[in-house]
C-alpha cells in the first residue's frame, strides 16, 4: 500500500497537469472501484478546474471549482499517470487505451491523466468541499506528520498508558495521518525503539524523539521520489528510488548500518517488522 511520500509524490507529479486548469472531459469505463464510484461523476467532473490538489494522510484531493472535491485513494495497484504534457525535461505520449484504465481525464493544456487499478483497491469519491473533512475516509484521521499539530506534547498525550506496542500505535492512523509499515520500522530505526516496546512505556523524553525523525524520514523519502514496491509508480511513470536507502525495511540477516548486527525479522498484527536487535531496545 503506497504510503504518505508515494502519495505526496504522485500529487507533486500531478500538480503542473491538473492544478488551475479544466476537466474538459472525463471517462468512466466501470461502476465501481473498491466500492461505488459518484454517482453521474463523468458529468459532475467536466468542466471543472481544479482550483488546488493537495493531499489528506494517503488521499490526493482535488478540489474542483463547483465546489466538490475529488478524493483519490491509490489502493494497492492504483497509478495516476500523466501523458501528453511535459514534466520537467520528459514528454509523454498518449499511451493505448489498456484494461484497466478505469477513470480517463483530459485535461485543458493537453496533459491526460489516467486512473489505471489493475486489482481495483483504490477508490473515488465526490464531496462537498466545504464537508470534504467529514467525510467518512478522512474524518477520524489524525494530525498530519509535517502539520503543527503533530508535536512532541501531542505525541506524549496520546501515547499515555498505551498498552499496544510502539509500532502498532504509530500505525494507528487515529494517532498520526500517512504513516505506514514501511516507515514506521525506518522511523523506529532511527529512534532506537524496539518495535514491540508498550507505547504507554516508553519514556516522554525518548517518545519526542519521534517527531523530528519522522519528519526526516518522510523528507528523504518524498526528496527520493517515494519508494517503489510492487506496483506503485511516480505520475510521471518513473520509479522511485528510497528503497534502496532503507536502513532495516525488507533486509533481514542483513548488517544493520550503525553496528553490524544481523537485522532481525518478526510479525506484528500480521504484518513484518524489521529492527536491530542491538541498536533498538
């Protein structure tokens, strides 16, 4: 599942193809994605400009001069890609129709962007800008990781008398918005906190810690262009590179880099978590 810096990263690959500027047209080739797509949606989307597109934990929002929003979640094979504009120093064809072009939107200046989900996990919807922060997939996410709101004090509230361990907390997106698996054993890396330690347990003073590492992590990622596992991909269709900078993610038996130590490999809430059984206490 493309985590915050894959998301943010698409929404920046987005940005000089859809922000102020028409829907001329827009394709709907199916009902549904992972659940119903807006009702009439090809209708309520053309001729709209999109006055911002911005992004909300890992949903892209675009908001459209009707007063709607378009929200967007990538899902676990979901590619926005851009064709037939310029990208920097890169230039993109109208590639084919493919089997899974599921949502087509053509956009004033020429660019093309394609909503392409070959498992069909990622979603649509249309809301009212003015509600778009309660609606159902984004009214009980927590703070934003670069919003001032996600702060040392904060992160000690909330995390008092927690009995669930530090990584499932994290990843609790009540907690912190954007934030997944990946980063989170990176994050946990840098802080030197075992994975499995109580949330509710750990010291106030190393708990603050947790803030300006996640900021960093999330930074180089994003500067990095977001990881590529699977099938995520930039808009512009390049990959991403951060993978090849993680310090435990994915390299069990590898040398940690700070000590040498073989990383470790175990399964928290079904998911794998990576640490150093040295550097991580």
């Amino acid at each position: 599942m493309p985590e915050l810096p894959e998301v943010e990263t698409v929404r920046r690959g987005l940005l000089p193809a859809m922000e102020g500027r028409r829907i001329l047209a827009a394709q709907v080739n199916r009902p549904d994605l992972r659940w119903p797509l807006p009702k009439r949606m090809a209708e309520r989307l053309e001729g709209q400009e999109v006055t911002a597109l911005r992004r909300r934990s890992k949903y892209i929002l675009a908001e459209l001069s009707g007063g709607e929003t378009l929200i967007v979640h990538l899902g676990m094979s979901g590619r926005m890609l851009v064709s037939g504009a310029a990208l920097g120093q890169f230039h993109f064809d109208h590639p084919a129709p493919e089997k899974h072009d599921h949502v087509v939107l053509d956009m004033e200046g020429g660019a093309r962007v394609t909503f392409n989900d070959a498992r069909r996990f990622g979603a649509m919807d249309l809301a009212p800008t003015a509600e778009v922060e309660d609606h159902w997939l984004l009214k009980a996410l927590g703070p934003e990781p670069f919003g001032n709101a996600f702060n040392e004090a904060y992160l000690i509230g909330r995390l008092k008398g927690r009995a669930t361990p530090i990584k499932t907390a994290l990843l609790d997106q009540t907690v912190v918005a954007g934030l997944g698996n990946i980063y989170v054993c990176e994050i946990l890396h840098r802080a030197g906190i075992d994975p499995r330690r109580k949330a509710g347990r750990i010291s106030a003073q190393r708990l603050t810690t947790l803030v300006p590492i996640t900021r960093m992590v999330l930074e180089e990622a994003i500067e990095a262009g977001g990881s590529s596992l699977r099938d995520h991909r930039q808009a512009s269709g390049e990959l991403g590179y951060f993978q090849h900078t993680f310090r435990v993610y994915g390299r069990e038996g590898a040398p940690c880099p700070h000590c040498a130590t073989p990383i470790r490999r175990i399964v928290q809430s079904g998911r794998s978590s990576f640490y150093c059984p040295t550097c991580q206490r």
